[in-house]
C-alpha cells in the first residue's frame, strides 16, 4: 500500500502521544496545499494522512505536527510549538512512512518502514 503515515512517540514519558494532531501539505509551485490531517492514536500512530482514494503523486510533502498543543495538555510548556518536516516522494507506489520522537526541549525523525 502507498501512502503516508507516521508515529509519534513522546520520549520524555517513554509513551505513544496519542492525540498530536498532524497536517499533511503537498508543495503546488510557491504554496503548499492541504490534503488531509489526523490526529494520532492511542498508539501514537496515524496510519495514513491522504484522503481515502487519493492517490500519492511525486513531489514535495510537509507534515506538521502540533507538538504545543500536546505538551500543553500533559502540563508542560515545550521548547517547539510546531515540528514541521518536508521531505520528496520521488516513488508513488513505495509507502512513505515518517515517525517523530519528541520531548518538550528536541526531537528527531527519520524515514521509517
């Protein structure tokens, strides 16, 4: 299956963050374009993030992550409101699958499987 998804994991608590809410925007010559959000399960995950029966296209992609309004309802003020990460998607048939590990003072991504 292609598509895009992603798992959130609060290192700090060592825990899923079940509830960031996440954006998905493809980049349309000098604007990016909305195509779906979601916000991540009780297991930090969210399983896909285009719209049902979309189809991934190549091209430029950003996720962004409301990392402060997760934060701000577990009590702690964090250092990144947002996590916004762009990445390419040169192959539409492979799955882009893109997991963030944050804290309230960093954070880290990668592309995952």
């Amino acid at each position: 299956m292609s598509g895009i998804s992603s798992h959130v994991l609060d290192t700090s608590r060592g825990r899923p963050a079940s509830g960031v809410r996440v954006a998905l925007e493809i980049r349309v010559g000098d604007r990016w374009q909305g195509l779906g959000s979601a916000a991540a399960d009780s297991n930090g995950r969210v399983a896909q993030l285009l719209p049902a029966g979309a189809a991934l296209a190549a091209g430029i992609y950003r996720l962004s992550f409301d990392t402060g309004g997760y934060f701000r309802s577990q009590g702690v003020e964090p250092f990144f409101p947002q996590v916004v990460v762009v990445f390419e998607v040169r192959d539409p048939d492979q799955h882009y699958h893109v997991p963030l590990l944050l804290s309230p003072f960093g954070y880290s991504t990668y592309r995952g499987s």
